[in-house]
C-alpha cells in the first residue's frame, strides 16, 4: 500500500532498533532510522526526516515510529504531519511494533497499519509470572 516507516527516537536507540528487526527479518526497504542527538536542532531533524523519506521508493504515506510523545523527535513528526496529510505518528516504538509494521507496511492502508503496529505493541509488554 505504498507505506514508508521512519523511526526517531533519542540517541541511537532507533537505529538499533532497526538493526535487531533486520537481523530477525532480513534487510528491509521503505524504513529508515534518525538519531536525534543533543547538539540537534528540530530544524536539524526535520531536515534528516526530508532527506530519509527522499530515498523511499514508490512510497505515498509515512509512519512515524518514536518513543517518547511529548519528546523532540514526536514534536517535529507532528509538525511534519500537519504539513502532510499522509503521515501518521504512534508512540512507545519497541521491537514487536517495527517488526509487525515492517511485515504490514506493503498489505495494509496506513490506517490499518497504525492498528496493527499499535496492537503488537501493546501484545508484547507482558508481566511475566513464575
């Protein structure tokens, strides 16, 4: 469905991130990691955010995945939201998020997609009981 998935998060988590997915799924196109370091600016960030979408290919809509709402890397997915009616942000990124979005992102509307990332989110935190 032409979807493209960018991740933010403070320091390098998101990157790391995408690499423990890549090492699950195997390499993966249409996602893309930015850090977001202290000496960053949102300009800095919206700029990084412009340059990874420029490599999609073939791609009409955007997720966000970040950690922290509230935080930098959420406030200028925001601002590139509503300058884009194709972009959506969900919060709280984690390993089961991305690699469901990763598997979902060429099948489903961005809606759905949303959806289903969030679900496997949620699905994964579990209190384990022995």
């Amino acid at each position: 469905m032409n979807n493209g998935i960018i991740i933010c998060t403070h320091g390098k988590t998101g990157i790391e991130t995408l690499n423990s997915v890549e090492m699950i799924l195997g390499p993966q196109s249409n996602i893309k990691a930015v850090e977001f370091l202290e000496s960053y600016s949102p300009e800095d960030i919206m700029d990084k955010f412009n340059s990874k979408i420029s490599e999609f290919t073939d791609v009409n809509n955007i997720l966000f995945l970040v950690d922290i709402k509230g935080g930098t890397p959420f406030n200028v997915a925001v601002r590139y939201t509503l300058e884009n009616k194709n972009a959506k942000i969900l919060t709280g990124i984690n390993i089961p998020m991305l690699i469901e979005a990763a598997m979902s992102k060429d099948a489903n509307s961005i809606e759905d997609l949303v959806k289903l990332a969030k679900e496997a989110a949620i699905m994964s935190i579990e209190e384990v009981v022995l």
